[in-house]
C-alpha cells in the first residue's frame, strides 16, 4: 500500500499503477480508517517530501498498532524528516536536490514517484532513463514556450484528462495549477471516459483541456473519440500530449510527450514536467510568486493545523 497526503499522495497513485497488487490510499485516509486490513506480507511504503506533516507519522504509529504484522518502508527527500528517523521504518532518502524548497512540490513529486516505480520496474526504467532525461533537456525551451504562451491566453477554468494508469498525473497536475495559482482558475481531472457522464457540464468555450494520449492503441482510440467530440461541440481548447511523430490532427496545440516509448503505467515522472511549467506560468501571470504563491498562509510547505487524536 502507498501513502502520503497532497502531492506525495497522488504520487502514490502514480506508482500504484505499476504494481498490480498495490493499492494508493492517502494518510488522510488511513488516519482516521486505518481498514482494509493489511495481508500477513503487508507493506506501507510512506511517501513523502520533508516527513514532517503530522499525518505521516501518526499513520505509520497508528497502523504498527493495529496491525503489527505490516513492515514499513519509506521514500523520502528529507534525511532528518521525522519520517525518516521513526522507529521501524525503513527509508530510502533521495538525493537532497530532490528536497525543493518551495511552497508547492516539482522535484520532489517526479523523483518520489520515479524511485517508487523503480521499486518494482527498474528493469524496463533503467535503460530508458538516459534517452528520456536528455529528451526533456532538448525540448525544455519548446515547453517552457508552449506553457508560457497558453497561460498568457484566455483561460476560464482548466480540465486535465488521463486514463487510468496516468491519474496520478493527471491529479497533480490539476492541483499544481490550484496551488501555483491560489485556486483562481478551477480546475478538474477525470478520465477520457468519465467526462460523459457528468462532469462535461464542468466545461466551457475558453476553457483550456490538457489531455495526455495513452501509448496504449486501444485505449488512445477511445481518449481520442471524446477529444473529436469536444471539438465538434467547440468545448474547450484541446492541448494534446502525444508522441511527437504521430499527433492526433488539427488540434489547437500539440505537445510532445516526453516518453512515448514507455508504458502509461511509467511515464507520470517525466510527463508532470509540462504542466508544472503550465502551473508556473499561470502564477506569473496571476502576479504571484510561484515559490510562495499563499502569501496569505492559506497553505503551507509543510501542512499546518491538523491535531492528531489518538484512538
């Protein structure tokens, strides 16, 4: 099972997709319903950024407790984390240029969920990992003018699509451009198919569609299906991430896709680098700091407020 909360939550969701017995369940679920019980093999792998928050650990205090059979395993930036350092848990600390130190996760996101992917898939990362690094480096001015030029535009509200494997993209993309831009542009991910069955209503003419297609041909059939009947229905500009020698036609923008060449299930760490640049842009353009884009305090790097009642 993978926890964190927030970012470090959506990552888990990211890695889960990758483990076929694996489940993603936030702390701030398993805080207060710690159920399902765990196997006699359980194993809690704690996702987190500093280690700090104060549902990580009281998650892992809780679920030893109650379920005393469940070994625990930590992936975090932060070596002097109380994560970290808690009995019982084995960390793994990442390198501490992953440990970002602004409000809203980057960095931080894309190596938690790669070292957790690796876990059970360094076969398959391993040998792509170079290719696909040097590719973002080589299209990073491309993207970085894409995103600027998209947030400058008319934008109302923004939906962000994926199918299954890739939610957890498609969830921390959303909340980047929630946190980077103090919640001034509403914002939705949903599924390809999902979006039928309701939360189309959601959408408006200058509303902005962020859609990654699948490299899975069968599942890309049906994500592009629903993007040829937005635009027959002229809901939304349709922005498309997809391989870079076969974008889908005529849409308002094509972005490339950073790892075409892997499966859904592996490319959340290298595909999150658009809409991060996106989110960043759109709090400059909000004419607000992106590494603190909560001057209020409404959030905070490290959450604050939550008391922790034992029980």
């Amino acid at each position: 099972m993978f926890t964190g909360a927030g970012s470090s939550a959506y990552a888990g969701l990211a890695i889960q997709s990758a483990f076929p017995a694996g489940r993603a369940i936030p702390t701030t679920d398993l805080l207060v319903d710690p159920q399902p019980c765990f196997a006699a093999n359980g194993v809690l792998v704690s996702l987190a950024r500093s280690g700090d928050s104060p549902e990580s650990v009281a998650v892992v205090r809780r679920i030893q407790r109650l379920c005393p059979q469940v070994r625990h395993l930590a992936i975090t930036c932060n070596a002097q984390g109380r994560l970290a350092q808690f009995p019982g848990v084995a960390p793994i600390i990442l390198d501490p240029r992953t440990n970002d130190r602004s409000l809203a996760m980057t960095s931080s996101f894309s190596n938690l969920v790669l070292a957790g992917l690796c876990l059970a898939r360094h076969r398959e990362i391993g040998p792509a990992l170079s290719p696909i690094c040097t590719r973002v480096k080589q299209n990073l001015a491309v993207l970085e003018e894409k995103a600027r030029r998209l947030a400058a535009g008319q934008v109302s509200r923004v939906v962000v699509l994926a199918s299954a494997p890739m939610m957890g993209w498609a969830h921390e993309a959303s909340l980047k451009i929630l946190e980077m831009s103090a919640g001034r542009f509403p914002v939705m991910a949903e599924t390809h198919l999902g979006l039928r069955h309701g939360p189309m209503s959601f959408l408006l003419p200058d509303a902005l569609v962020l859609s990654i297609l699948s490299t899975d041909p069968l599942r890309r059939r049906y994500e592009q299906d629903l993007l040829e009947e937005l635009r027959a229905k002229k809901l939304g500009q349709l922005i498309v991430v997809a391989a870079a020698d076969a974008p889908p036609p005529a849409f308002e923008e094509v972005v490339p896709a950073m790892a075409p060449e892997l499966p859904d299930t592996l490319r959340t760490p290298f595909e999150i680098v658009f809409p991060q640049l996106f989110a960043y842009h759109l709090s400059l353009q909000s004419d607000l700091n992106p590494d603190n884009p909560s001057p209020g305090g409404v959030i905070n790097r490290v959450v604050q407020g939550v008391r922790i009642h034992e029980g």
